[in-house]
C-alpha cells in the first residue's frame, strides 16, 4: 500500500513539475518575445537639406498622393517616370558657365595636346566662350547650335573609353569659382535628396540634358545614374573597322572600338527633348524638374499627359552661395510660375547647395 501511495506521489509530482515547466517556458517566451519587440520605424526624412517651402511641400504631397492605393490619382509604378534636365538643375552651371563650354574652350585653347590641332570655326567657338566668360561678350545668336557643331570636331576620332576618361579628367579639376569642389563633385545635395525620395516611392528618373550624352553619363556616375537612364545631345559613331563602309554591311568585330565623329545628330533642348523622351522612354513623364527656357518644351509635354503630373523649376537666386543673378532669377521665378511650375528657390529652399566646405570666391583665370 505504501509503494502505492510512493508511486502516485511520485507520478503527480512528475505531471506538476511538467505542467508548471510548460508555464514558465510560455512565460519566458512571452518576456522574450515582448523584450524584441520594435514599434514601427518612424518615417525617412529625405529632406534634410532643404528648408520647409512651397515646392517641396507640392513634390511631397504629390508623392503621397499618387503612390496612395485608394486615391483616384494612383499611377502604377511602371507609369511613375520623372525626367531631370542636368545642368543647373541638379549640377552646377555657373563655374562660370556649362561644364561643356569649360571643357570646350580647354580642350582647345590649353589642351596641349589639341590645341594647336583645332580646326579654325572650333577655335572661333572657343574663344567666343572665353569671351563671354572673361569679358562679358555676348555670345552669338543660335550659339548652342555652334557650340554642338564645334564639339562634335573637337572630340572626333576619340573612343568612348577616351572620351570618358578625358570627360572624367577635367571634372577633377577644382571648380573655377569655389573652393572645396572640383567640377565632378559639384551637385546640389537637396536635389541629389529628390533621387533617392522619388526612387524610393517606385519612380524611375531620367536625366534629359542638353549636353553631349557622354558628359552626361560620366558625370552622373558618381551619384549612380545608369548609363541607360541618361538622354543626351548625340554624335554619330561609327565602327574602328568600317571605314566607309555603312554599319548595315560591317560586322563589328571583337578587337573593334566605338569611335566619335564629328557629325551631330542632335542637340536636346527644347522640343528636342520632348521628341527624345518620347523616342527613348516611350512614355510621358508625370515630373518634370528643370531650371531654364530650354526645358519648358519638356515641362509642357509632361503637364500634357492623362496622369496626374507636376513640373518644377529651380532658379538660381542665391549670390552669396553662387555666382547667381538674383534679379534675372526672380523674374524668371514669375514667369515660370505663370507657366504653372512650381518654382524652387535656391537661397530660400536650400539649407546648402554643395555641401559644408564649399565657398564661392571670385573666378580666376
């Protein structure tokens, strides 16, 4: 009877043992369980260098808008495609002019190993460029059309490896104008802050610029652009190996380069652009970010799409971060908004414009 009573003790006190084994596991499970526990990630500030402003408040609401599931303004992400102009919009142009006419009139006029090469109309540009840089010398009319034209011969016969690695070359040189900067390191970080908030909102962006392609491409790769994503002026290029032969009877062949010519396609600006976008994208852009006359053409096309769509005009209204003119700034300012842009002020918006470390001084030559 005892080792009955022993064996029943020993039995209830196994199953309790057991029982209250299983409520401290569920307990200190649940105090695991709770310890890890994380309240939601607050959401991303992407705008740390920019002050609060009526253009960014329109992007940002805009944003939400269109990526919002229920509202009736939804784009699918393969519609949400935003299109940059370059210069002056999201890099510099005021060192003391475009990077292509600094890097045309060196190529020309310095580049020892070019310069006394020039034909005579490539000089005559170049100079027309120094010119107006320097002394203020008003540029001839239609001079983007003769700078392309000159470009297109200075750069001719080089590989696009060459010209990459010479496009590259000169953007390492210090900025004219600053301190602190070289040419390829010269991007507005506010608006270098819109890439990232846009992509990650699921657009896709396009930098359409009136600059040579290949400048464009070589510029942006350091911000991480895709050669792909870039729209630009264009040259014709030919085959290391074809000669005179036209491309549809040449097979390229392994040992071959892709080689400029000094035959312009076409220069991007204005109703170029709109023509591009359409060839390229195939698609019309819901943003549009530019910062000239050059890129109303663009703005127009994109406000002229069934989506919901913005465009944005930035201005160089800032004199003591830039070499700006704020009262040819300002009244561009009102006309573009008249153009039903939203417009994007550089001194009022922008915390910085290049980053900490960057000074305007006075340009040197």
């Amino acid at each position: 009877m005892n080792l009955q009573i022993q064996m029943i003790s020993k039995y209830l006190t196994c199953r309790l043992s057991r029982k209250m084994l299983g409520i401290t596991v569920v307990f200190v499970s649940f105090l695991l369980i709770g310890c890890g526990k994380t309240e939601p990630d607050a959401p991303k500030n992407y705008f740390t260098q920019w002050n609060s402003c009526e253009a960014l408040s329109a992007l940002q609401e805009y944003v939400r808008d269109v990526t919002n599931p229920s509202s009736k303004n939804y784009i699918k992400p393969e519609d949400r495609i935003a299109t940059f102009d370059m210069d002056g919009t999201f890099v510099g142009e005021l060192y003391p002019t475009y990077f292509e006419y600094n890097l045309l009139e060196y190529r020309v006029l310095d580049d020892p190993s070019y310069k006394d090469k020039a034909p005579e109309d490539v000089r005559e540009t170049a100079q027309e460029i120094r010119d107006f840089v320097r002394t203020g010398a008003k540029l001839p009319d239609h001079f983007d059309m003769k700078h392309a034209q000159a470009a297109a011969k200075a750069y001719a016969g080089m590989t696009i490896a060459e010209f990459d690695a010479y496009v590259k070359a000169y953007a390492a040189k210090p900025a004219n104008g600053f301190t602190g900067m070289t040419y390829g390191q010269s991007f507005y970080k506010p608006m270098l802050e819109v890439f990232d908030y846009l992509q990650a909102n699921g657009f896709t962006y396009y930098v359409v610029s009136g600059s040579d392609r290949f400048i464009c491409r070589a510029l942006v790769e350091a911000i991480g652009i895709a050669p792909n994503r870039v729209i630009g002026m264009d040259v014709k290029l030919v085959s290391s190996g074809q000669g005179d032969e036209a491309g549809v009877n040449h097979t390229f062949g392994k040992e071959e380069d892709l080689v400029r010519t000094d035959e312009l396609i076409i220069k991007n600006l204005k109703t170029n652009k709109v023509l591009q976008i359409s060839q390229e994208i195939g698609k019309i852009p819901v943003l549009s970010f530019g910062n000239s006359g050059g890129d109303s053409a663009m703005h127009n096309y994109c406000l002229s799409g069934s989506l919901p769509s913005a465009a944005f005009m930035l201005i160089a209204d800032d004199p003591e971060r830039d070499h700006a003119n704020r009262e040819k700034a300002l009244a561009l300012g009102e006309q573009w908004r008249a153009a039903g842009y939203h417009v994007i002020s550089m001194r009022d918006d922008f915390k910085t414009i290049y980053g900490p470390g960057v000074l305007k001084v006075d340009f040197m030559f």
